[in-house]
C-alpha cells in the first residue's frame, strides 16, 4: 500500500508550477523519498567504514608504529584498491536504477552477474599490490620500519579484497530496488562483531596487527555471506533469475562505463593516497602520518554520511530518468544537494567544537594529540567541501556521465591538483616548513575548483535529452535480445518509450 500511495502521490506533483505551496509540496515529497534511502544508506556506509575506524582505534593503543602501518595499508594500499573496485562496480548502480525505473525488473540479476565478473577479475589484478605493499611503500621513500609492518599487514587482510569484488554490484543491486535497510541490519551486526573480535585478538589475547587483520577478514566477509543469504532466499523472483548466459554478453560496453566510474573516483582517492605519502616524507614521519591519519579517518568517516546522499541521489536520479520524469530528476538533485549542505556545516562545527578532543579516541600519546588538534580548521573545511562532492558525483553516476565527469576530473584533478596542489603543497609543506598545513592546503584548493566546474556542468544540463539516452543505456548494455524479450514481456513498445522521453 505504501508503495501505491507514493505512486499515486507522484502523479499529481506539478513540476512546472512555482509557488511557494507547491515547491514545499515538492520538497516534502522529495526528501522523503530521498531519505527512504539515504538514512539506511548512510547507516550502511558508516559501519562499513567504521570497521576500519575500530581497527585504527585499537590498533592506535598499540604504538605509533603499528597506528603508522595500519594507516598506511588503509589509506595507501586499500584506498588505491578500493577506489578501482567501487568504480568498477558503480556502472551497476547507473544501469540498475534505471532498468528499475523502466519496469525492466529481469535487467538487474544480468547486470550484477556482469559486474561480479568485472569486479572478481579486477581483485585478481589488484592482489599483487597487497603482495608487494612492502617494497613498494619502500620505493615510494617511505620510512623503513613502517613500510615493512605495513608490508604483512597487506598480505594478511588480502581476504578483505575479494570480499569488496562481491559487495559492491551486491549493494547497487539492492539499492536499486530500495532494499536498504536489510544491509543496514547486517552492517550493524558486522560492526558489533568486529568490535568484539578486535577486543578478544587485539587487547585480550594481545594478537597485535594479525589480530586485527583476523577480526577485519572475519567482519567483511560476514556482511558477504548475510546479504549473499538474503540474495538468494527468494526475495527477488523477477530480478533474480539465476545465471544467464547474456551476463557474458555487452561485457565491452558495461566495461567501458566501469572504467570511467573508475577513473572518476580514482583521481579523488589516489590525491588523499599521494598526500599521505608526501606526509610520510616529512621530518618524524611516524607522528606526521599519525596525526593525518587520524584525521583522514574523521572526514572519511563524515564523508560516509554524503555519501548516503551520493547513493540516494543516484539511485532517484537513474528512476526518474528511467520512467521519463526529467524535471523530477532535476528537482532531485537540488533537494539533495541543499540537504547536504546543512549536514555538512552541522559536522563542520561538530569538529570545530571538539578539536581537543576528537584525537584522545585514536591514541594516548601528547605530541600525536596536540598535531592532530592543530589540523582541525582544515579538517572542518575539507568536511564542508566533501558534503557537496559527492552528491553531486552521485546525480552523474545517475545519470550515466560516467566518462563525461572523468574527463572533467582528470582536467581539473591534473591542472589543480596534481601540477598546482602538489607542487604547491610541497613548497608550503618542505620549504616553507609548514608541514601537513601546507600539504593539505593544495587539497583544498582543488576540491574547490572541481565542485565549481561540476556545478557549471549541471547548471547546463538538458534532462529531456538525459531521459532519452536513460533508454538508449538500457537499449545498448542490455543488449537486443534482453530488450526485446522484457518489451514483450512488459508489453511496452521502444518507440512508445522514447517518445514518452520527448515530451
């Protein structure tokens, strides 16, 4: 009944009126559709970061070494990793919302055996990089004694690699269809979990990093198997049709739109990599990357929060332009954006308020404290920026401007980033003396252009022609034969589809 009274609902909200009652009206219809998926989404996002948070705190207690090691495979080895594998399965989440929103419901079990072939072999490629963590860190001129802890700490928690091949299209396959919450309930669970496990291996039987790369291993494959369970119990008769041959087809075109998710996240995820090597550089490394580390680990964990956004938009963005709504889609994304805005000041005063604070949670030692402590303004400006970001990375994921965005990153990532903020950052940061000030400052500065160029490129964006080539992603990735057999299945025409689009 829910779902026909959204519906229902839906089909009388007037998109070209703009009175005051009616742009609340749409606003109210918005958001709750909007946080339906969002306040699970987010749930999710921050357990599943936060079993590498519970890791870092504990692992923290250990010594400034092993925090050093931890933070290094975390933010070097897996964000390198996770960064291609999120957007190697993110293509899933473009084609899947607006399979969804096109009524072609048998599309979804195809596109996710496709992105498990794409993200599996992606892991297999990605697994030397664990292997070899060591003497690559050390190749990168990164403190000794750190590079060679990390090094078996990659190795141990290589289990965790595959375990994101599976999640990944899992996730976009269950978002697409709203099933949120029941991901949310196994990450909790997880989460629970993985605090007891690193309390029993890593204080009580003083199990050290291998402890902690046990109870990491044992919590990601858990959330794995819980959702695997729900996958298959028979919950998804129309989406889930077992394995099918045509997964092996379009295999080109689905890889083409991976690649460019890839590269869209990369760019961003390999400059927070780069910036803690730059740190590892420095003078004292081991208090250095500490203190950065600790907070990275705090405006990636706020950064989950926008990134519910991210997934919410993403998936209204793909419905809607799926169905042929091309000003809801619009709309959508305003209501989206503006939203995030407001959690993002709340975080950034948050951080502002308890900049004493927020270190005494990752270590105990004064000198780590009180540096971690002096980065807080940048921290609270880096938090306010990433709450607009990803939105907006959410409504191009949506709507299929996967290599469109890329390009834009690459231009704006190489010209601000990589040949003015780095070197930028390193004069401030070596010469200068200023430290991780002087890094972090160049990071600013080019998230900041690149969420100025992303606005530009929305502002400019025509949504009818978006409707339409929703229909042409659905018509191409799905393959001929697919199409044809779900038109006649939903007895709707293609010709009516996109003329519906034109309107």
């Amino acid at each position: 009944m829910e779902k026909t009274d959204d519906s229902v609902q839906e089909k009388h909200v007037d998109y070209e009126t703009t009175s005051w009652k009616n742009i609340v009206k749409k606003s109210w219809i918005e958001s709750k559709k909007m946080w339906e998926i969002a306040a699970p989404a987010m749930i999710t996002a921050v357990t599943h970061f936060s079993i590498g948070f519970v890791t870092c705190a504990f692992v923290g207690h250990l010594g400034e070494l092993e925090l050093a090691a931890v933070s290094i495979v975390e933010n070097v080895i897996e964000t390198f990793a996770d960064g291609i594998m999120l957007g190697m399965g993110s293509a899933l989440e473009t084609l899947c919302g607006q399979a969804v929103g096109a009524g072609q419901l048998n599309m979804l079990g195809i596109y996710m055996q496709r992105s498990w072939i794409i993200t599996g072999v992606t892991a297999l490629v990605l697994t030397p990089f664990y292997v070899f963590a060591s003497p690559l860190l050390q190749f990168l001129h990164q403190d000794k004694d750190i590079s060679k802890l990390a090094g078996k700490y990659s190795i141990w928690v290589i289990p965790q690699l595959f375990a994101y091949a599976i999640n990944y299209p899992i996730q976009k396959f269950l978002q697409a269809q709203s099933r949120v919450w029941i991901m949310t309930i196994i990450s909790i669970v997880a989460l629970a979990f993985h605090v007891l496990l690193n309390w029993v291996l890593v204080t009580k039987l003083n199990h050290g990093l291998l402890g902690a790369a046990i109870a990491g291993n044992i919590s990601w494959w858990l959330v794995v198997l819980g959702q695997m369970v729900y996958l298959v119990c028979g919950c998804f008769p129309e989406a889930r049709t077992g394995f099918s041959w045509l997964a092996l087809k379009s295999l080109a075109s689905f890889l083409k739109l991976s690649i460019a998710s890839a590269v869209m996240l990369c760019l961003e995820e390999w400059y927070f990599t780069t910036v803690i090597l730059m740190v590892g550089w420095l003078d004292n490394p081991e208090i250095a990357v500490d203190a950065i580390s600790i907070c990275m680990n705090l405006q990636l964990w706020t950064l989950t929060i926008a990134l519910g956004f991210n997934v919410a938009i993403s998936v209204r963005v793909s419905k809607e332009l799926g169905a042929g709504h091309p000003k809801a889609a619009k709309f959508s994304m305003v209501v989206a954006v503006l939203t995030s805005i407001i959690i993002g000041v709340i975080f950034t005063a948050l951080v502002l308020v308890t900049k004493d604070d927020y270190p005494k949670v990752f270590t105990g030692k004064p000198v780590v404290m009180k540096e971690a402590s002096n980065l807080c303004y940048f921290l609270a400006a880096t938090i306010f920026l990433n709450s607009i970001q990803p939105v907006l990375h959410g409504v191009a994921v949506g709507a299929g401007w996967q290599f469109l965005v890329a390009l834009i990153n690459i231009g704006c990532y190489i010209v601000c980033y990589y040949i003015i903020g780095l070197p930028v950052g390193a004069v401030l940061g070596y010469k200068l003396k200023l430290g991780v000030k002087g890094i972090w400052l160049g990071m600013l500065a080019g998230c900041l252009l690149q969420i100025i160029i992303l606005i530009f490129s929305f502002l400019r964006t025509n949504w009818h022609k978006e409707a339409v080539k929703a229909e042409e992603h659905i018509r191409n990735w799905g393959g001929s034969e697919e199409a044809q057999q779900n038109s006649s299945e939903n007895n709707v025409n293609g010709d009516e589809f996109v003329l519906e689009r034109t309107r």
